[in-house]
C-alpha cells in the first residue's frame, strides 16, 4: 500500500501541477518571439480605427499567461502596465469568485433563500442564491444600454432612479418568471448578490472583505471597487484592475480554485462555476452562463476549446481561462460598434501561443 501510495505521488508531480509557475510581486516572462502568428494577432487587436467616431476594435491591453509566466503583452498607451482599467462587467464574476471564498467559509449554501440575507426581497423568498448566480431570478429586467436607454432597467440603475441603493431598486422588480427556470442576463441579479454578501459576512467585515478573501491573497494590491449611496459594491460594474491583477483571478480559475498550495475556492464551487445553466445554452451565438462566468460548453465560439470560461465585460473587456491549454487572457478595450469578436481573438491567440495553433 506505502509502495502504490508513493507511486501516485510521483505520477501526480510528473503532472503540471507540480510544476506551477506562480506570480510574486511581479510575473514572471517568458516573452514569446515575433512570428507570422504573433503578427496575425496584432492586427486584428491593434488595428488602427478613427477614434472621432468611435467605431472600431479599440484593444487597450492584451496580456497573454501560458503556465505561469507572461509570454505576450502589448498595451495601446504608456504607463499602462500599471492603470487600473474599467472591468466593467467582468466585475460580476469578480463577485463570484468572493463569493466562492465565502462559500468555501461556511456563510452560505447555494440552495439558500437570497431573502434571507437581504431583506428587501421578502417579497421573492422562493429566488435562491443559485438563482441569482445564473441569472436567473425571474425578475422582470431589461438589460439594454446606451443605444436604448428609455426602458433600461440597468441605466436606470445606475444612472438614474435606483443609482442610491441598486439592489433595492432591482428586488422592488416584478415578476416575469418563475426563479431558476428561465435564463434572463440581469445586472440586478449581480446586486442582489453584492448586497446579500454584506448579511452572508457582517457589517464589519464587508468593506473589506473582497481585499481579505481574494485580492490580498493573490497579491492584488491595485484593486478598486465602487460603492453606492447604500455602501453596496456594485458587482455588476464598477470594479478596477490593472490587466496584470485580473490576470491573476483568471490564473486562479485555470488551477481549480489553488493559489500557492492553498485552495482559495472550493473545487465544488469552481465545478459550480464551469457547470452550464441549461436554459442558458441556446440563446443564438452566445455562450452558456455558468456561476456567473461564461462557457463555451455550447460552442458559441467555435474556434476556442470547450472548455474555455471567460468574464466579459462592455465595450470588449475580457477575462478568457483555456484550462486545458493553460493560458489566461485578458484583454481591455474600448469596441463601441460592435465588430469585435471573441472567437477571432481566441483563434489568433491560440494560432499564436499554443503548439496546435488551436482546439
């Protein structure tokens, strides 16, 4: 038994996982060499565009993670390694990850009622904390933008009649469905979960609790997170990073939820995460929603592996994790027309930064 016992142990750390590379202070870099793929792949990301009209791939960081170290970086502007950036709403599944730590401590359960830890919701006790991380609550939203405010549940939000206390003005929505049935992206959903976060830990803890369970144990230093009038961090937007800090979320993700031999995330809740809400995964040419992360379980993005996850945000920002291939990417940007895609980015990357030059 001690013989087959150390046997496993030597196959395991002939694995990568043995070999983990990780970030200190600084990454380390492993700049990959100029190539025809390379080329490709700044061409479709630092095209030139006419900035007065605001059309256009607009990429202002692209950062590439293989194993570890940093093989690509390019930003549009200097200084930049180190300026904070808008996520926008890849700040939703910064919040999944906190509330991962969360989890992982024993606040809450999945399958608990949301109103339980956030009081406004007395009215929709059958919506679950599930429900909410697969947007999913049922609640009456409309996720339109800049293009057509009038109706936008979400400028609304955050611009206007609920900018004081989001997660209030989203629980005061009516009915359309019921919870945990249909998939209907809500940046109130997001809120709702911000809010409830602050009864899963306490008045005392909260402020900091996003520092003192992710960002301080990834040796994220930069991080900014914006509050309402109520003192509620508005996960459905308003987080900053440098494209080095989310890089480190993302390499997190990629190693099932392990951080320096400590496991940061329940390998429950990263399998959470990856797994797909089923009514998510036919909304035609976008992926799957897991726990507030997106997949490509449905191959939306025909060119990336399956089982790519990525966080996505307004106007082109991205956290893409290709676990199999052990990359992590972000990208910033600043797209308003529409024209990029995630697929040709990923295939490009993949083209550039692994041996297959794909799946």
């Amino acid at each position: 038994m001690l013989r087959l016992f150390i046997l496993s142990i030597s196959v395991l750390c002939s694995l990568p996982l043995c070999a983990h590379t990780w970030p200190s202070e600084q990454w380390s870099q492993a700049l990959a060499p100029a190539s025809p793929a390379v080329a490709a792949l700044e061409r479709y990301a630092f095209v030139e565009r006419d900035d007065t009209a605001r059309q256009g791939v607009r990429t202002d960081a692209l950062l590439v993670i293989r194993d570890g170290e940093i093989v690509y970086e390019r930003y549009a502007g200097p200084g930049a390694v180190d300026r904070v950036h808008a996520t926008w709403s890849i700040s939703k599944s910064l919040l999944a990850t906190v509330l991962g730590v969360a989890y992982g401590e024993g606040r809450f359960a999945l399958q608990d009622a949301a109103a339980d830890y956030f009081q406004p919701l007395d009215q929709h006790r059958d919506i679950r904390v599930q429900d909410l991380l697969h947007w999913a609550s049922g609640l009456d939203w409309q996720e339109d933008y800049e293009y057509a405010p009038l109706n936008s549940s979400v400028v609304a939000m955050l611009y206007t009649r609920g900018h004081r206390d989001m997660a209030s003005y989203a629980a005061s929505h009516r009915r359309a469905h019921a919870p945990g049935e249909h998939f209907r992206y809500s940046s109130g959903d997001s809120n709702l979960l911000a809010a409830a976060l602050r009864n899963m830990v306490g008045l005392h803890e909260y402020p900091d609790y996003p520092w003192q369970a992710l960002f301080t144990p990834l040796g994220i230093d930069n991080a900014v997170w914006e509050t309402d009038a109520s003192g509620t961090f508005v996960a459905s937007s308003y987080a900053y990073l440098t494209a080095r800090d989310l890089a480190r979320v993302g390499l997190l993700m990629q190693r099932d939820g392990q951080w320096r031999g400590r496991q940061l995330l329940p390998q429950a809740w990263v399998a959470f995460n990856r797994t797909p809400f089923v009514p998510s995964q036919d909304v035609p040419g976008e992926p799957a929603a897991g726990g507030h992360w997106w997949l490509n379980s449905n191959g939306a993005w025909p060119h990336a592996p399956r089982s790519t996850m990525a966080a996505l945000g307004h106007w082109g920002q991205a956290l893409y994790v290709l676990p199999e291939q052990r990359l992590v990417v972000v990208r910033y940007a600043d797209d308003r027309d529409g024209s990029f895609s995630h697929d040709a980015l990923l295939q490009r990357v993949l083209a550039a930064f692994t041996e297959a030059g794909g799946q």
